[in-house]
C-alpha cells in the first residue's frame, strides 16, 4: 500500500497542536522528531535512555510527519493544513515560519523504522514502559508497562504522559475507579491498574485508539478490569445503558492527557463525575494556557493541590472539595 508523508517543520510549541489537525484530516500515524544539540539537556533523572542521535533541526523547531493513506488527496489536506496552522495565533499557539512538505512512502518504510529508537525507559520512580520486541529484565519492585502503540501512537515519553503518570504513581494509594479520558494506546490506563487502582474506564473518540489501547491492555493481562469505551470526552457515561458500565460515577479519579483547549470543555464534566474529594489529573497543557487552565479549575470548584512541570509542559492535580461533614 501507497502512503503519503506530510512533512511539517514549525516551531516545537505548536507540535501538539499540528499532531492533531494532522489526525483531524486523516493521517493514519504522526511522528514528531524535536531539535537536538549539545547543549539541550536531557533528563537523565529517572535513568532516561536517549538513543536517538543528534540531530541537524534548527533549535526551537521540530518536524512533524504525518502518515496518509493513499485514498486520501495528500494536496488537499496539506492545503487545509497551511490554513488551520496560519489560525494558530488565535488560540494562543504559533508555529512560526513553518514549512509543509509531500512526498510518497512506502509502508515498511516507516511503519517499523521507529522502532529502532523506542528502549525501555523509566518514566517515574517505579513504572518503565518496555516495547514488546525488547528484551528486559525488571527490578524486584518495578512496575511494566508492555506496549506496541502502533502506527497511529507514541511511545508513551511524551513530557504530557510522563507527568501524568508520575503524578498517578503519587496519587493512587490502592483501590481506586478510575476514568482515563482520551486514552490513546492505553498507557495511563495500564499504569493505573499497575499502580493498583481497582477499576478503569478508559475513553477515546478515535476508533484506532480503542483498538490500540484494548490491545495493549491484553498485552498487560488487563482486559478484565479495564474497560475500552468509543466517547467523545465523558459523554458515554450520558447514553442509554451507562449504568451497566463496569465503572460508575461517582469516581475516585479521572486524568485527562489531552489539549488544554478540550480539557477546558469538559471541566464541569468532570466535577460531576468525581466523589467528594476526588482527584482530577489534568495534562497536556502547554506553559501559555495554564492560566486560562488554572482559571477552568477554579471557577468550576476544584480546589488546585498540585501541579508538575517538564520542559514547558504543565500538568494540574485538582481535588474536588469534600463538603461538610467529611
């Protein structure tokens, strides 16, 4: 099968937002290489493997590729995109003097090229997530996530998905139904069940993600405690027949590792979903919107209990308030 790759070189703030247009028009995987030099350092704090080479982006931009079927007019969608990219400015982003590309690929020519680069990595004190194709050999009290994301999913080393699951390593204590919103390949979902939340409720929009995160849960042996569930954000749990869900609000936790524009549609959402004193993990948040995501939080009654940085990327734990008496 013929494949067409959309190349983007635009400024590294705006790569989320690219990531997702391209989605939006139908690629069927993204990849995003950032800009590396000497000088930029790397978090080695966790003993963070960095295979990938130096590399000759400029700093501060990054590429953004993205993979369409043959089916789809490669033109027309890099078109659409230019628009969409040139509106950045408007929601807060930009990206820069960017530059959009086509060329044709060949399948195997980037399905498992990836590959090469993705090692075992510890993303916090006790989770590693390990590839199926590498070999490893885990430490007495190490937490595993397998995982093959696919042709549509990262590796799970993002800044946004590493934030959230060292801030789930901190907030799960044992027991806890959880909801993971947007869940992609699956990785906070497993994490949680790893890290011994009781149930999960994991939800996407993307017929693709559902598919890639069932999967990736049976890698795990996780497929009877975590439920997969086609939703646009929360709005399953609305639907006729939501009470035979295997997780029913009230919930102990939700975390959300999307863009902080959808995160601020859903907030009230959310506060109905949660018990009293509840936890909310918020990420995918870019520095220039965590006041307007700050702001969200707060008019809709959390109360802001923490929030953890990587790079310049922000994620919020958010509690709802107990009420009297508890």
């Amino acid at each position: 099968m013929r494949w067409f790759e959309l190349t983007v070189v635009a400024a590294e703030q705006s790569q989320e937002m690219v990531a997702h247009y391209m989605h939006e028009l139908g690629a069927g995987g993204v990849s995003i290489e950032e800009s590396w030099s000497p000088d930029k350092p790397r978090d080695t704090s966790l003993g963070q493997w960095y295979d990938k080479p130096l590399n000759d982006i400029p700093a501060g931009l990054a590429h953004i590729k993205g993979y369409f079927s043959e089916d789809v007019d490669a033109e027309a969608a890099s078109e659409e995109l230019a628009g969409l990219l040139r509106g950045l400015p408007e929601f807060g982003y930009d990206a820069g003097d960017f530059t959009i590309s086509v060329a044709e690929v060949r399948e195997e020519d980037w399905a498992d090229a990836w590959k090469k680069y993705f090692k075992p990595i510890a993303v916090s004190e006790r989770l590693t997530i390990k590839p199926t194709w590498e070999p490893y050999e885990p430490r007495e009290d190490e937490l595993i996530i397998e995982l093959d994301p696919g042709m549509a999913f990262g590796t799970g080393t993002h800044p946004t998905t590493a934030l959230c699951l060292r801030t789930l390593e901190g907030a799960i204590a044992g027991g806890e139904t959880v909801i993971d919103v947007g869940t992609g390949s699956g990785i906070l979902a497993i994490g949680a069940m790893k890290l011994g939340a009781k149930r999960v409720l994991a939800l996407d929009l993307d017929p693709v993600a559902i598919s890639s995160a069932s999967e990736n849960i049976k890698l795990n042996g996780l497929q009877d405690d975590v439920e997969v569930r086609l939703s646009d954000l929360l709005g399953v749990l609305q639907e006729d027949g939501a009470g035979q869900r295997s997780v029913k609000p009230p919930v102990d936790l939700v975390v959300a590792n999307i863009l902080a524009e959808i995160i601020l549609l859903f907030i009230a959402d959310v506060m109905d979903v949660l018990k009293p004193g509840g936890i909310y993990i918020a990420s995918g948040i870019y520095k220039n919107k965590e006041d307007d995501v700050e702001a969200g939080l707060l008019a809709a009654g959390f109360e802001i209990v923490d929030r953890v940085r990587q790079d310049d990327w922000v994620a919020f734990v958010a509690g709802k308030p107990k009420g009297d008496g508890e």
